[in-house]
C-alpha cells in the first residue's frame, strides 16, 4: 500500500512555508470543515414549508447545531434524541479539528509527536465523515415521521464527506509514512500479534456498554416533557427548559450546600481517617488493636433508618435523650444552625472505619526496615511519623481525594433524607441536590426531566472538578495524578 503511494507521500512530505505539504493539507481540511459545521452554514433545508409552519417560526434552513430548535418549535420528540446524537458528534468532531489545527499553527504535536498529530487527524476526519453520513441516514428517517415531509441535504454535508476522506487519506498516508520511520506498527499489527488478550476483552467490553454506556441514552430524559404515551423516544422534546427550572429553585443555594458538605466530609474524613490508622497501626497489643479495629469499623454496617431512630431519639424536644439528661430546652428540630455539625458527626462516625482500613492496609506495606533505621538515628515515634508515614500515604491520599472529587456533586442522599426527611424549616442549611430532585420527582407528576437535568448537572460539575484537580496534580507530580 505504502510502496503504491510513495509518489503522493513525497508530495505530501515536501515542505513549504516551513511546514510539510500534508500537515498543511490536513489543517485546511480541518479548517473547512469547521467552517461548514459552523451555525450559519444550513445542512438541511425544508422543501415546502407552509405559512402555518413559518408563522410558528419554522425556517427553510437549519444547521445540525440548531436543527434542536426546529424540534422544539414543532414538538416532534421522535427527532430529538437522533439529532441529539448527531450535535454531539458534529460539535465532537469540529473540536477535534480544531485541536489538530491548533498543533498546526503552533508547531507542537503532542506527545507522540507527528505520528500522534496524524491519529488525532484521521479520529477527526472518520467522526467528520460518520456525521455527514449519519445526517444523510437520519434525513431518510425525519421524512418518515415528520409532519412536512419535506427535509434535504444541502450541499454542505456532501462537502464535509469529500474534505473528510482527502483528509483521512492523506492523514493515513504520513501516518503510516511516520510508523515505518519510528519503528511502529499500528492497531491492526497489534491485534494479530495479540488476539487472544483482545478476546479477554469482549466480557469487559459487554459489561461496561451495558451497564454504564447503554444507560446514558437516558440523559435524554433532561431535554423532554416525559409521558408514558409518547415514551422517552417520542415525547415533546422542550430544549433547556428543565435546566432554567432548576436554576430558578435556588440552584445556587442546592449547589453550595452540596459543595460544602462534601468539601468538610472529604477533608475532615480522610484526615481523621489517617490520624485513626496511624494510631492503631502503633498499638502493640494485638488483641486491643483488633478490638479497636473492630469497634471503629462496625458503625458502617449500621442501616440509615436505624440511624434516624438512634438521632431522633437523642434529639427529640420533648422526651429526647439530650434534653431529658441535661434539663435543656434544645430545639434542634426546628433550628438549622445545629445541623451542619450534627450531619458532619454522624456522617465521620459512621464512615470512619471503612477509610480509615484503606489507610491502614498502605501502613501495613510500609517496610519495617524504614523504621528501624530511624529509630536507630533517634528518630521518636512523632519523628517517625511524620518523615516516614505521612509522605508514603501521601499517594493513597490523593487518589482517594481524586475519587472523592469526581463525586463531590452527590450528596449523602440516605445520610440527609433520613436524618432531616421532610422539615421544611432545616432545608435553608440541610438542602441538596439529591434531596431536592427526590422530593421534586416525588412530589410532582411526570417530573423525571427535572431529576435527569439535575443529574447531568452534577455530573458535568463534578468531570469539569476532577478534570480540573487532576490537571494541577499532573503539573505539580504527575506520579500521582490518575491519567
């Protein structure tokens, strides 16, 4: 193959304006095609539209980046995930091309160098001709079920799949080009070298797409007015309306309660939970340190429910345990101030054992050798742990505090809704996300995208969170950062 194209690698390899022909040549590509997947440039055109369509605001051109509109306008839920699918890989593509373009102008190629410019170049053009390819496939499918049944492909989309496979070829061309000069091979060598752990893969493979990709069809649920008649598939497609719902119900106030709590019960936790191991990993008699163990780990097992009664029972106003012992006339149940610290308690009571485990476990791995040798510099116990078992948690510590991260946005919804449950006077200080999307999708009929919309926003959040963290960490110590 590489021996037929020698001709139109060598062109491709000659350089101009300090460049070589084929990077220039893959980043016009990259170029045009983000300038036809742009807002202005109409992939679909809607052939007959009638008054009563452009009076409700239909219009003769739509770009897949705002063909939603059309949707919405028309109420045609059936279009709506397709066209969802397709925004994501056109927007998905045109970042991808802009990243390589980007390289381009700036000299620098990544990692891999040119060979990994080349991978990224020919990811783009495959999404970017799949995406024109799949418009096509879903025009078929909008005539079919649209009330107009009169949607067309510009000239557009056909543009992108011809500047897709030019670039594609001329990407794979230098790529392979590339492969030989470094002594690479591709995935294709790399699968018949390897076959049969690629095969190990498959039940991995099925068990993810099933349990956690094939699930997030049903973010979907965040853009639509659910109905059991329509489905999920077919119901009224409403845009962002179910985001301005939440942001209007004090999502600032949700979003800070749930930051808050999680940022003390990180901290706070994994400190206790690594001032705990440290302790234990020093007591001598073993019997003492298994019974301690022990004792300190039992309180996870306890159910929430069980919990509310233990809580109930100490906090009640009239007959509750604290008041009737200390002859006070504390209110807890009708004053926020005092939760915080309550929820804080129980929450490091019950979840200190089970952490405090992970850190001891890394203890345990600790060479005995370290601290002899310290101890016969004179090191004292305080010495020893500071310069010795601190530093060798450290990694166990940010990882943790990385996996922690990613779920900053979900609150402790059993934690608060048993201890708090329906007392609107404690919401001001006690209210989160996950309790709010409960009552509301409980409360309200036919609210489920109300629940996904809150979802999908502490999900982001919390990617955009451990994105973020684990970029500084990779900048400071990339040893410790997770990728």
């Amino acid at each position: 193959m590489i021996s037929r194209a020698i001709p139109y690698v060598k062109v491709l390899e000659e350089e101009r304006a300090g460049r070589k022909q084929g990077l220039l040549a893959t980043a016009a590509a990259s170029l045009l095609t983000i300038i036809l997947t742009l807002p202005f440039v109409p992939w679909i055109s809607i052939v007959g539209l009638s008054a009563e369509s452009a009076a409700e605001g239909v219009r003769g051109g739509y770009s897949l980046l705002n063909f939603l509109g059309y949707v919405q306008i028309t109420v045609q839920g059936a279009l709506g995930l397709p066209a969802m699918i397709l925004l994501l890989a056109v927007v998905g593509a045109a970042v991808l091309h802009a990243i390589g373009l980007a390289r381009v102008l700036a000299g620098h190629y990544g990692a891999k160098g040119l060979l990994g410019y080349y991978t990224l170049a020919k990811g783009a053009s495959l999404l970017s001709f799949l995406s024109a390819t799949g418009m096509l496939v879903f025009l078929s499918f909008a005539n079919a079920f649209s009330k107009l049944n009169g949607f067309a492909a510009t000239p557009a989309p056909f543009l992108v799949m011809l500047v897709s496979v030019a670039g594609y070829t001329a990407a794979m061309l230098l790529e392979r080009r590339e492969r030989v000069l470094n002594h690479e091979h591709g995935f294709l060598e790399e699968f018949r070298r390897n076959w049969i752990l690629f095969l190990f893969l498959i039940p991995c493979f099925v068990y993810f797409m099933i349990n956690n990709y094939l699930p997030m069809v049903g973010t979907y649920f965040a853009f639509t007015q659910f109905n059991f008649r329509d489905g999920l598939f077919a119901s009224p497609f409403v845009g962002l309306k179910n985001f301005e719902y939440l942001a209007q119900a004090e999502l600032f106030k949700l979003t800070r309660n749930t930051i808050l709590y999680n940022i003390v019960f990180i901290l706070l936790g994994n400190v206790l939970q690594i001032a705990f191991a440290i302790m234990i990993s020093w007591v001598v008699n073993k019997r003492f340190r298994k019974i301690s163990q022990t004792m300190i780990f039992m309180p996870y097992f306890v159910s929430f429910v069980i919990l509310k009664v233990f809580t109930y029972n100490l906090f009640e106003y009239n007959h509750g345990l604290i008041n009737t012992m200390f002859n006070a006339q504390l209110d807890f149940y009708n004053t926020p101030a005092y939760w915080p610290l309550i929820i804080t308690i129980f929450y490091i009571w019950k979840n200190l054992g089970y952490g405090m485990v992970v850190y001891l476990a890394t203890i345990m791995g600790i060479s005995e050798e370290l601290y002899e040798a310290a101890r016969v510099d004179g090191a004292s116990v305080w010495q020893q742990i500071r310069y010795i078992t601190l530093p060798l948690l450290k990694p166990t510590f940010i990882i943790l505090l990385l996996y922690s991260l990613g779920g900053i946005m979900r609150g402790q919804f059993e934690l608060f809704f048993q201890l708090v449950g329906n007392n609107g006077v404690l919401f001001g200080t006690t209210d989160i996300i996950d309790t709010f999307v409960y009552r509301i999708t409980t409360s309200q009929v036919m609210s489920m995208g109300m629940g996904a919309a809150a979802g999908l926003y502490q999900s982001v959040f919390g990617f955009i969170i451990i994105m973020g963290t684990n970029y500084i960490i990779k900048r400071r110590n990339s040893e410790y950062a997770l990728f």
